[in-house]
C-alpha cells in the first residue's frame, strides 16, 4: 500500500475527511484560534527533532519568503476554522478548495505567469460557482461564506509562496515555517480560557492534530508514485467525503446552490489539474512522472543537502516528509 500513489492519496483525502468532522464536532466546546494552536504546536514538535536529524538549519534561505509562506498558510487555516464553525462542513471544504484558482490569478497579477485560455475559462466557471454557493443575500447572509471564501484565497497566495520558497528551501523546512509562524500568532490566542483537563474533549483535540499531519504524510508520500494531476484529482475526492459526512451527521442542507456551485467549483479545479497534466506531458515528458520531489529527483537532495552520507533517520524522513510539487493541487493547510 506504501508504493500505491492512487491509494495513499485516498488514504489522504479520507484522513482530511475525518479531521473535517473532527473540527466541526470540537468547534463548539473550542474556539478556532486554540484548534490551530494545539495543531501548530504538534506539527512543530514533531519536525523539530526531524530537521535536526537531518541537519537541516532552522534558519532556511530567503526567511521572507518563508514567514510569508506560513503568515498566509496560517491565515487561510484560521478562516478554515472560522468557516466550519459557523457555516455547512460541506460548503466549508468546497469553499478551501477554490485556491487552485486564487493560486493561478495570484501567479499571473504578481509574478506574470503566463495564463491560456482555458485557464482564464475555468477561473471564471470556479468564481461563478462560488457565486452560487455563497449567495450574497444580505438579508440572510452568514459571514461563515466570507471566511471560507477567504481560506481559498489566502491559501492561493500561500501556494505562490511555497512555489518561490521550493526554490531555496527543502519542503521540511517549510512546512515548518508554516507551524512555527502559526504557533506564534496563535499562542496568545490559543491559551486564553483554555481548560487542559476538559475531559475527553482534549483528547479527540489532539487526535485532530495527529490527523492533519498524517493527511500530510500520507499526501506527501502518495505524490512520490502517482503523476501530480492524478493525485490531485484523488485528494479532491476530500470535497465529495466531507459532504457526505456534512450531511449525515450534521444535518447540513443539501439545496441546488450548494450543488450547482460545488460542482463547478470542483469542476474548474479538475479542468485546472488536467490542463497542467496535458502542458507538463507537452513540454517535457519526463516531468509529468513523479511531479512531487521523491524517489531518485536531483532537485530534492540539492534542496535538503548535497553529498551528504544519509542515515537510517534521514531516510525515514526523506521517504515521507517529502512534499509535492507546488503547481499541484496539494492541501495547504
């Protein structure tokens, strides 16, 4: 199962899946701000001693890039949170995933990218499906669709970021970015009115941060044996689980607008993955295999070390703590 790309990336989708619900059940006892401190400070712990087998400096290259990485990585999940608490679970996640589309604006307005058009196509068939599910009725507007809105959006410039980040830095060191600017803007936040022995609950709260980083792992490791698009395709698959269970256990709407608009909005980013599988097989045949940095990628062991001897510890983590490339439609958050 470890060398199934296809099903690791399921595995993933369905993992993302369970830690939705867990976050929409824990919504109500904690506040957004101290989910995303306990999951912050876990992934922190967790990659510190990492890096540190690996003899990765925790400094990085281009600092900026990297804080700005994990300033808008950190945003987006905030809204995430604010989203599921106050809107559908399922509306929540179709609304993240719009940052496949934010991504490719954010590329073309600040960094000119060239953008086809398709593209521009499908931009507009995702912003119009979001009009739809969102609904701006002001007279029974839930600003729960602003922030869902606003977690694919800054997740979108994240992306951008993580693209220049990947450049100079290894994908450990900026996911670590991504936790420790997270832990440091949510600590103050995180800690007031918290209760550490409030039952069960602060157990099912880091079983929630454990769920996040093995959706990242089992992500990160899937993208090694399947083509960037296909995982892709197979990680949005966390839309369809996380509306099933929206609507089972939670009671959440099923109306026309959701549907219309969900579907477009995975729609376009289907189109998205499959128009940068086509361009990727175009122009160089040998990039559209393995599209994340794994197994046997040069740009890997420059990014994490050069000539290095490798032990049995850097290994490991070389063999799951490695990330996808950033023109896939990877969660960020």
């Amino acid at each position: 199962m470890l060398t199934s790309g296809l099903g690791l990336m399921l595995l993933s989708a369905i993992t993302f899946s369970f830690a939705d619900i867990l976050t929409k059940y824990l919504s109500s006892t904690f506040s957004p701000m101290q989910i995303a401190f306990v999951r912050f400070l876990f992934g922190s712990l967790v990659l510190w001693p990492i890096l540190y087998l690996k003899g990765i400096s925790l400094k990085g290259h281009q600092t900026r890039v990297l804080v700005l990485r994990g300033l808008f990585g950190t945003l987006s999940f905030f809204c995430l949170l604010q989203s599921i608490t106050l809107i559908p679970l399922s509306s929540a996640i179709v609304l993240l995933y719009t940052f496949p589309l934010f991504a490719l604006l954010f590329s073309f307005l600040f960094f000119k990218a060239e953008v086809k058009a398709g593209e521009i196509a499908l931009i507009g068939l995702g912003l119009l499906g979001t009009y739809i599910l969102v609904n701006p009725d002001f007279d029974a507007f839930n600003a729960g669709y602003v922030y869902g809105l606003l977690s694919g959006c800054l997740g979108g410039m994240a992306m951008v970021f993580i693209y220049k980040a990947r450049q100079t830095n290894g994908p450990l060191i900026i996911y670590f970015y991504f936790c420790l600017v997270g832990g440091m803007i949510s600590f103050p936040f995180g800690l007031r009115g918290f209760v550490i022995f409030q039952d069960y609950k602060v157990i099912a709260l880091i079983i929630l941060a454990l769920l996040l980083l093995i959706g990242q792992v089992l992500m990160n490791q899937g993208f090694k044996y399947c083509k960037a698009a296909e995982g892709s395709l197979i990680l949005m698959s966390e839309v369809v689980f996380a509306g099933l269970a929206g609507v089972l256990l939670f009671k959440d709407p099923v109306t026309y607008r959701f549907i219309a608009g969900g579907l477009f909005i995975v729609g376009s980013g289907v189109g998205l993955n499959l128009l940068s599988r086509i361009s990727s097989h175009t122009s160089n045949p040998l990039q559209s295999q393995g599209g994340s940095f794994g197994r046997g990628s040069s740009s890997h062991h420059r990014l994490s070390g050069v000539g290095k001897t490798k032990n049995r510890h850097a290994v490991f983590t070389d063999r799951f703590f490695s990330f996808p490339s950033p023109d896939s439609s990877a969660r960020i958050s």
